[in-house]
C-alpha cells in the first residue's frame, strides 16, 4: 500500500474543494495548523496522521493502528470475500475497515497476521530489501531427513519464474515438524520447497515476524494492540 504523503496545500484544496488562490489565501492568515503549530507553507509535506485544524474545525485526526491476530485456519487473510470469513471481521476495532494486512497467510494456514493503517509502516515489515525474518513451524507429511537442512540454507531455483529463492533456515524439531526462517516471501514458497521432497506440508504456523513474535495468550481469533517496543522494532528497519 502506497503512502498517503503529499503537499499541505493539495491536501486542503482536495478537502476544502477550493481553487489554489484560495488555498494560497487560507494559509497566509494563518487559519491553518499542522500538528498543533500554525503553518503557513503550501508545500509542507503531511501525511495521514497530521492532525490539521482549519479555524480551530478537525480537518484531519488519524491516529496509527497497528495490531496482532492469532489467525485460525479457515479465515482469508483479506478486508472482503465473498466465500470465507475475513481476518478483518475478526477484529474487535471501530477502524477496522481503514486496516489492510502487512503480510498474507493462506486460507490453511494460521499464527501471526499484523494489521495497520500505517502504510509506511507496513512497507518496511514487506520491503524485500529490509530482509525482516518470518519464522514458521511446519508440520510434514513424511519424516524429515538432515539433507533439509543444507537444500534450504543453499536456496532453490524455480525455473517457471526462473527465480532462486534466498537462503533459509531449518531447524528439526522432530520427525514431522520444522522450523523455517525466511527473509522473502515468494507465492506458496514453503510448500514449494518442501515439495522438492515430495514432502506434502500439513500444518503451516507463523511465529513472528522480526521481532514481533505471537502473543502465546491469544487464542485463534484473537487479537491485540502492538506495544510501543513492537511497533518501533518494525520501524528500525525501514
């Protein structure tokens, strides 16, 4: 999602539905404050937690919203769908409908989803270039054999995209159960790379996400706000 940053004098010429004269006008009396501070700059850059004032009337007062669900299985990662309960309906958030998801899981997948309404914010989390580690526990079909270990750690090529995928990690945690450690996020990338194997993956749970890790005290369905520590922990990324 792109950020919703730009120009003070768009923003009030968009709002207000006034030409630039008028805008230019409003500014220079200084009817106009950005974040508490008179502003008289057409070009100061704001974005959509400014909070600004026009004669003392709200024009804008967004607060960020950054949030962590326990995805259950069955539940889309998306804000609609016709066919299947969302992730957003599971939330308890007057704003949920402003959220978008920071990082998909699949329709049998489950554990740690972040919301926000941050669109900065969430750019670093999924920026390819930040290299933000997602740790998932794998549960197979078939035993799991220490030649996992090196196939991950050296990456593998897909030649229908002609991509090969970045080093991971894997950790046995018993005969049917792994550890994943990646810092990319290709289509089904998992599943895929077990595939390799022919090894069918039954259970795909993510545990966190940099250093954001799952609140063991939610239940699937249930959710939390960020704390001030987890939100800047993203944010050092980007």
């Amino acid at each position: 999602m792109q950020s919703k940053r730009g120009r003070l004098d768009r923003f009030l010429g968009a709002k207000l539905q006034i030409p630039r004269k008028l805008v230019r006008d409003v500014l220079l009396a200084g009817r106009v404050r950005v974040d508490g501070q008179i502003m008289k700059e057409m070009d100061r850059q704001v974005d959509e937690f400014s909070h600004i004032q026009l004669d003392g009337q709200i024009l804008q007062a967004n607060s960020p919203i950054y949030i962590m669900l326990h995805k259950p299985i069955g539940v889309v990662s998306a804000t609609k769908d016709d066919q299947h309960k969302t992730v957003i309906e599971l939330l308890n958030c007057e704003q949920r409908e402003e959220l978008h998801i920071a990082g998909r899981l699949d329709l049998n997948s489950s554990g740690l989803l972040l919301l926000t309404n941050d669109s900065r914010w969430s750019e670093a989390l999924m920026s390819p270039t930040q290299k933000v580690e997602k740790v998932y526990r794998v549960t197979l079909a078939n035993p799991l054999t220490e030649d996992y270990i090196a196939a991950f750690a050296e990456g593998m090529y897909f030649g229908f995209e002609d991509i090969r995928t970045q080093a991971a990690k894997l950790t046995i945690l018993g005969d049917h159960v792994a550890e994943v450690t990646l810092r990319e996020g290709k289509y089904h990338q998992i599943k895929r790379m077990f595939g390799r194997f022919r090894n069918p993956v039954v259970g795909l749970h993510r545990v966190s996400i940099g250093d954001i890790v799952l609140d063991q005290q939610l239940a699937p369905g249930e959710s939390r706000s960020l704390t001030i520590a987890e939100v800047a922990s993203i944010r050092k990324h980007g």
